[in-house]
C-alpha cells in the first residue's frame, strides 16, 4: 500500500528538509549584501564624524618654518583647537593669513564656489596659514622701546621662550595699540619670523582678526627633532 506522502513525494525526497535547504540559500545570498550595506553606512558615518570634526573641532598641521623655534622645529606636527577661539597672550596660533599679511585675490566661477564649499569644511586650498605667538589681544599696547624690551601697557614682559641668546624683543622700537576683536602676533625666532611687526604700514597694521583665527595649539604629536 502506498502510503499519501508517498504519493506526492516520490522515494528520496525529503520536502521539509528541501524547503530549509532552499531558505538557507537565500539567507546566505542576502548576507553579504547586508554587511555590505551596514559597512557602507559605518564608514559613512567615521567619514562624516572625521569632516565635523576638522571643520569644528581639531585639525592638524607641519609646521613649514624656523619662526617659532626653539618651541616648534621644522617638520614638528601639532594639534590644533579649534573649539579654543579666542586666544590669550602667551597662547601659540595658527590663523589665516589671507587679506592679513598678503592679499588674497578671490576666483570666480566653479573654482570659487569650490573654495567656498571647502572653506565650509574647514579646507583652505589657497591660503597661506602662519604659527605665531600672541603677544597682544584686543585694547592692549604694545611696545618695544630702545632697550629692545617687549611691553603690553607698559609692562615688561618675560620672554622665556627666546632662542638662547636672543634678548631683544624687536631690532626696531614701536608702539600701537591693539584694535577690538584683533591680535598682535610675534615668532618666538624674532630675526626669521613674517609677523604683525611687519606689516605695521599695511592697511590692516598687521593685527589678526579673531575670525581669520583657526584654532590654539594644544600640543605636538609627532616632533622632528
């Protein structure tokens, strides 16, 4: 006698096996398309984490020069805060130097709308970034008189972090006063360093505005000593 499942599955077939059989194929065939899609959302996410927080938060730079040694060497690589915008004497930054110490001329069409979209991020293709020390911030005076010492308001301040040797503050006496919402900014290596000193005849007196300001240097990561 044949039994009814015998009828309808001939010798050696197994149905509920063949159906598990079946699913599994599919579940494997989704599988990898699954990690993919997940991989793809994580390294999404690190980029745009990695995007937010050059443009807001830390960015790191190579210091090009000799200006601020012997606190930073040729090469050093540091860390820079951005969240840290309103910098204090004494505090080591990194600013723009567009239409500060050299005049930037803007482009036109695609490219400036490319530099502007990557101004967004926090990217400065086409400007020139400079490491300098604050000296003064915004109603300071600050001078330095015949005897080559750096004052603010008439203070002498200590400068420990001259090259050895290095005792005058500025081969050349001047005085001004610091405008609201600026800084004056000098090179620790004051005989190799482009700063506000320099530009004291230009039209912005070589003062730094807060917004031309990056960030404040926390610290170097990598040194090139």
């Amino acid at each position: 006698m044949t039994s009814m499942d015998d009828e309808h599955h001939p010798e050696g077939a197994t149905p509920t096996r063949g159906r598990a059989f079946g699913a599994s194929r599919r579940t494997r065939s989704l599988r990898p398309r699954s990690l993919r899609r997940v991989l793809g959302w994580v390294l999404s996410g690190v980029l745009v984490a990695l995007l937010l927080v050059h443009a807001f938060v830390a960015e790191t730079f190579t210091v090009p020069s000799r200006s601020m040694q012997p606190s930073y060497q040729v090469g050093d690589r540091i860390v820079v805060d951005k969240l840290h915008d309103h910098p204090r004497r004494g505090d080591v930054i990194v600013f723009s130097g567009a239409d500060v110490f050299y005049e930037q001329t803007p482009r036109d069409g695609v490219l400036g709308a490319l530099d502007t979209a990557a101004g967004w991020l926090g990217f400065r293709p086409n400007d020139q970034d400079y490491l300098k020390r604050v000296i003064g911030v915004g109603g300071d005076t600050v001078s330095v008189g015949h005897d080559g010492r750096l004052r603010v308001d008439g203070r002498v301040v200590d400068e420990p972090y001259l090259p050895q040797g290095q005792r005058c503050a500025s081969a050349e006496p001047f005085s001004v006063r610091v405008p609201a919402d600026h800084l004056f900014v000098l090179g620790d290596n004051r005989d190799f360093s482009d700063d506000s000193r320099g530009h004291l005849g230009d039209p912005g007196g070589g003062f730094v505005p807060l917004e031309s300001v990056i960030g404040t240097v926390a610290g170097t990561y990598w040194g090139a000593r």
